[in-house]
C-alpha cells in the first residue's frame, strides 16, 4: 500500500533506534539483535520471523503483529506492545512499567521473565507460559484465557480483576494473595 517499506532478510544489529517513526511497516527476517529502540513509534507495523535477542526498548510503542518473533534476554520499560501476537518469545527478560494491549495472544512465552508493574490488557488468549516468571504488581485486564500456565510465579500484588484461569490454579492463587482474587473468572 501507499507509503509501506518492507525490510526483509534485513540487519538491524545493534542499531540505535532514538525517537523515530517507523509506521506502516512489514518486516520479515529482520535481525534487530542488540539493539537500542528509545520513544520510537511502530504503529501499524508487521513484524514475521524478527529477531530482538538482547535488545533495549524504551518508552516506544510497538502497535504491530507479531508471528514468530524473539525477544528473548530483552529489556524494555515503559513499552505499548498493542495488537496481536502470535509465537512471540519473551523469555528471560525484564518488561517493566509496559502494557500489552493485544487482540490475539497466541503461544507466547515468558518464562523467567520479570513483569513488575505491567499491565496485560487481553481479549483472546491461548497458550501463554508464565513459569518462573515475577508478575508483581501486574494487572490483568478482563483477560479471557483458554490456557495460561502458572508454575512457580511471584504474583506479589498483581489483580487478576475479570481474567478467565483454569480452576486448576485456584488454590495456588489463594495462596499467592493476588487483589481481587473474588473477581477471578475460574473455567
């Protein structure tokens, strides 16, 4: 369409992204490994078989699809990933301060990720893999899942207002004194 740039098969290692508009982008096989992206904006942006291993994201909006994206050793804080995602890899990294406003949430893994102060805003949910993982003071927005797995998580603080969890978890999450633990949706 009018004004889309397509990156593919492109190196973006450890580039300095610093207060750019990337919008209305497709990128496919882009290695972003060991960047820096600061009060960036990628709205309306395609994101296929990325790469952001180790990467620093501050303060930039990523309003994107994302399928099969590796984000994997990553630090963000204060990041909007808003839209969907699907196959998106976040283990061992530290989101802070961010927000996932998602459309689709699908196979995505944070396992040993530290999520304090985030906020999980989730329409559709499948597959997301929270093992390990510290979600203190995470909110959990009306999120509707059909699999999240809670295994050895530090839920210190986080609202669970509205979220849909496998009863499974009803006495885990008792035990863990989440806020309005009386407003979780159990399934």
């Amino acid at each position: 369409s009018k004004g889309e740039k397509r990156f593919i098969n492109t190196k973006f290692y450890k580039v300095k992204i610093y207060n750019s508009k990337m919008k209305m982008s497709i990128y496919k096989g882009v290695n972003f490994n060991k960047s820096i992206i600061t009060k960036s904006n990628f709205d309306f942006s395609n994101f296929t078989n990325c790469k952001f291993k180790k990467s620093r994201i501050l303060k930039s909006f990523l309003g994107a699809i994302f399928k099969n994206c590796d984000f994997s050793n990553s630090k963000m804080k204060k990041v909007i990933l808003e839209s969907k995602m699907i196959y998106v890899n976040f283990s061992n990294s530290s989101i802070i301060d961010s927000t996932f406003v998602l459309d689709t949430a699908n196979n995505l893994n944070f396992r040993n990720t530290n999520l304090t102060n985030s906020t999980f805003i989730i329409s559709r949910v499948n597959k997301l893999n929270f093992c390990n993982s510290n979600l203190t003071n995470v909110w959990f927005r009306n999120a509707k899942s059909c699999k999240i797995v809670f295994k050895n998580v530090t839920f210190k603080n986080a609202d669970m207002t509205g979220t849909k969890i496998d009863h499974k978890y009803y006495n885990y999450l008792k035990k863990q004194g989440v806020r309005n633990f009386d407003k979780i949706r159990w399934q």
